[in-house]
C-alpha cells in the first residue's frame, strides 16, 4: 500500500492512500493471481457480483413478482427480462469506476460536487438505504414469524442481531461473507427451482413470455382483480433497479488487488469484474423469473389471495389453491428461501451504508458503531409500525410497498452521477469511458426508468 497518491495524467489513473479508500480494512485484500487460467483468474474475481445480485432478489422483488405472476400469468417476464439487462449495464459502470479510480460512487459523487450538493445527495441516499433495510427487516421477520412462530416484535428486534454477524464475518474476512452470501443464493435458486418443477408450468407459454409486449404498458384492466399491468410493471422495475446497489459495487469491486499502474492488468481486472457481475445477475434474473413462474403456475386466478408473505406461505399449504402439490413442506421451504433472501440483503445493505457515509461525509467511525446506526435507523419505523398495528403482516407489507416507492424517486439521483462519470473521458480517460453505444443506452434508460418511477409514485399518491 502507497502512502502517497500517485497520478498517471495520461490514463487518469490513482493510486489513492489508505485514509482514501473505500471498505478501507478490506480494500486490496483479496490477491489476484498473476498467470493462470481463465477459469481460476474468474474464480479469483468471483464474489462481489454475489453481493450485488441479492439486491436484486431481495423481499422487496418478491410480492411483485408472485402477484404478476397470479394476475397476468407469463405477460410481464418480459419485464423482468428488460430490467435484469439494464441492471447488468449499470453495474458494469459502477464496478468498472470502482477499478479504475479506486473510489466508490459516493466519494466521486461529493469530490465532484460542492458542500450543499454533497450534504442534499448523502441525505437522500440514506433515507434510500433506510427505505431499502426496511424492506429487508420485515421480510427476514416475517420469515422467521411464520417458521418459528414467534410474534412480530420479536421477529422483529431478532433480526438487528445480524449485525454481530456481520462483524464477525468481516474477522475472517471479505471472503467468506461472499462465500455465505453466494450460498444462501443456491439456497433460494434451488428451493424456487424445486417449486416450479413441482407447478408443472406451460412451457410454450412461459417462454412467449418474454418477448416484450406494447400491452403490458398500455393495459389497466387486471384480471382476476388486483393491479393493473402498468402498475406491476412499474413495481418490479422500481423494485429491481435499486441505488445502493450501484454505491456497493463501486466500492467492493475494489477488494482485489490490482497493480493501478499496469494499464493491461487494469482492463483484465474490468473484464473479470464484468463477467462476475454478469454471472451472478443472470442468477438473480432466473431466481425473479421463477417466482413470477410460480405465480403463474399455482396461484393464476387467485390473485386475492397471495397479496402478502403470509398469504403465499398458506396458499402453499391450501389444496384449492396450489392443487396436488400442497404441503406444509414447500411452505416450510418457501419461508427458508425468504429468511435467507433477508439475511443476504440485510448483510449487503449494511456494508452500503459504511460506504455512502464515508464517502459522502469522509466520516471515519467504529466499524461497529457505523452498522448499528444503520441498522437502528431502519428497525425504528418497523418497530412502530408492529407496536402501533399490533404485530399486523398487511401493515408491515404495506410499508414495505411504500419504501420501494421511495426507491423510485432516490433513483435518479444515482443513475445521473454514475453514468456521467464513467462516459467521461476527462474523469475515466479515453480507453475506460463508456462508449458512445452505451452511454447512449444508460442515458435513455435513465430517462425511460425515471419517466415509469414518477408514474409509480403519481400513482401511489393517487391512490390507483
């Protein structure tokens, strides 16, 4: 590590201090090997994609898409499709800014910006990650609630213990907190896979799908009741395009290390990046598109009757719902997939806060201290929620609708910085600046994205 910072002018390339880095104890600390393999230089970059794919699974995608699924059948695949693509081109950017100048989208945010800009961006991207804990809590509750029994609040209050394991985890190091997170994945792929199997979907259909439709913007008729096409469309895209994500991969791609002044060992470190990130988001799109299939499958015209985490766990155990197949066993196994979908998100959402806090703040506390404010921040309204409706599942999956609403509008103000920075060639240099094709893409689905989160939100407001 150089104590000193170090300029190439000509690549735009920086060698930051210690102080300067992001996830500072875990920056450059995973070794890369220098000749071998594709498969073991892959193996060698494989985990942060991990880390980045749980927010695309998290519990927030999850009502979505099973109601979709119970409503419109295969229709909005095509959603999920489209939205998994753009998530693979923004975090490409994002984990390509972490590489090249080794800072993490909240530090390039606040060095580019001035003092008010800086303190207006890092209260919004903090009252994001709120909106997304928030999520994650109830659904890591709700989870244990319906495994276990036990009622809300204590659910509730149990899930802030997961910050000891966090700290715990980052004892032995950044490795094995991907190596647990990367299991709970094949631990949710495996038991969604399993049901789907089991609801013997239509096949022709479910592949049909996925080809995009005008329809599925333009109709708002539901079927069998409940939301409109539109509406769902714009939810599992707002549930699915998430900010801290961006801010994550900015900052643990950086947890390899890499020789900044080798300008050929840095694009073999973008490119391993890229298919690591791509990998694991394609598991995420499989894992999002086997939920929409399993309301598809098993829960087509009881749309009324899984708006909830607690209504799906019943419906997998009710013959007239879920037919032959219905078992306390796959309600049993759909619960298992929520608690680890908690527990994964829960772990990444808590790391993004010690980067948004850092970097936009250049505030250095405990590492303990930073994870339990983060974590306290989000169990306040979660807790008042319990305590006020008495421990009601509809109240607390109602506020978890309205922090993924709250997503949308924090959206924009992340997708901007990171596409303009990284199309930069004045900030990224000429050979690591988006090309003119993609900075095109990330600009219209900025404002196609941005156009569908005000629609969600007008729509909320108004009650639709």
């Amino acid at each position: 590590m150089q104590d000193s910072t170090s300029v190439n002018p000509k690549h735009h390339l920086v060698q930051k201090t210690e102080d300067d880095l992001s996830l500072s104890d875990v920056n450059g600390s995973i070794e890369v090997p220098e000749n071998g393999s594709f498969w073991r230089k892959l193996l060698a970059f494989s985990g942060p994609g991990a880390l980045v794919a749980v927010g695309y699974m998290d519990p927030g995608n999850w009502v979505t898409s099973v109601a979709g699924g119970a409503q419109y059948r295969y229709t909005l695949l095509s959603v999920v499709l489209i939205s998994s693509l753009i998530a693979m081109m923004l975090q490409y950017m994002a984990g390509k800014l972490g590489i090249v100048k080794q800072e993490d989208l909240a530090q390039a945010t606040r060095d580019r910006t001035n003092k008010v800009g800086g303190f207006v961006l890092w209260i919004m991207t903090e009252l994001a990650l709120i909106a997304t804990d928030i999520a994650e809590v109830i659904g890591g509750a709700i989870a244990l609630h319906l495994l276990f029994g036990w009622s809300m609040i204590a659910s509730v209050l149990t899930t802030a213990f997961d910050v000891i394991l966090l700290l715990l985890l980052m004892k032995f190091g950044f490795r094995k907190i991907e190596a647990i997170v990367m299991t709970l994945i094949i631990t949710i792929l495996v038991i969604f896979a399993y049901l789907v199997i089991l609801s013997t979907p239509q096949l022709s259909a479910l592949f049909g799908g996925y080809l995009p439709q005008l329809q599925t913007l333009s109709s708002h008729t539901p079927i069998g009741g409940g939301d409109s096409q539109l509406t769902l469309t714009l939810g599992i895209i707002g549930a699915t395009v998430m900010p801290h994500n961006l801010y994550l991969h900015s900052s643990i791609s950086q947890t390899r290390k890499v020789d900044r002044s080798n300008k050929s060992e840095l694009k073999e470190a973008v490119r391993f990046m890229t298919w690591d990130s791509n990998i694991q988001l394609s598991l995420a799109f499989v894992i999002n598109s086997l939920l929409l299939i399993l309301g598809a499958a098993l829960f087509f015209g009881h749309a009324d009757k899984v708006g909830t985490f607690g209504s799906m766990y019943n419906a997998l155990k009710d013959n007239s719902i879920a037919g032959a197949i219905a078992s306390p066993i796959l309600s049993t196994l759909f619960a298992v997939a929520l608690l680890a979908s908690g527990q994964n998100s829960t772990i990444t959402g808590t790391l993004t806060g010690e980067i948004v806090m850092e970097g936009f703040l250049h505030l250095r506390i405990p590492m303990w201290l930073r994870r339990v404010v983060t974590r306290g921040l989000a169990l306040i309204p979660v807790v008042a929620f319990t305590l006020i409706y008495g421990g009601s599942e509809g109240k607390l999956d109602d506020l978890m609708v309205q922090s993924q609403v709250f997503l949308s509008i924090a959206l924009p103000f992340t997708m901007a910085p990171l596409i303009y920075f990284t199309s930069s060639k004045k900030i990224m240099g000429e050979e690591f600046a988006n090309p003119k094709w993609i900075a095109t893409l990330g600009w219209i689905a900025f404002a196609v994205l941005t156009y569908l989160n005000v629609q969600l939100v007008v729509q909320q407001l108004m009650g639709s």
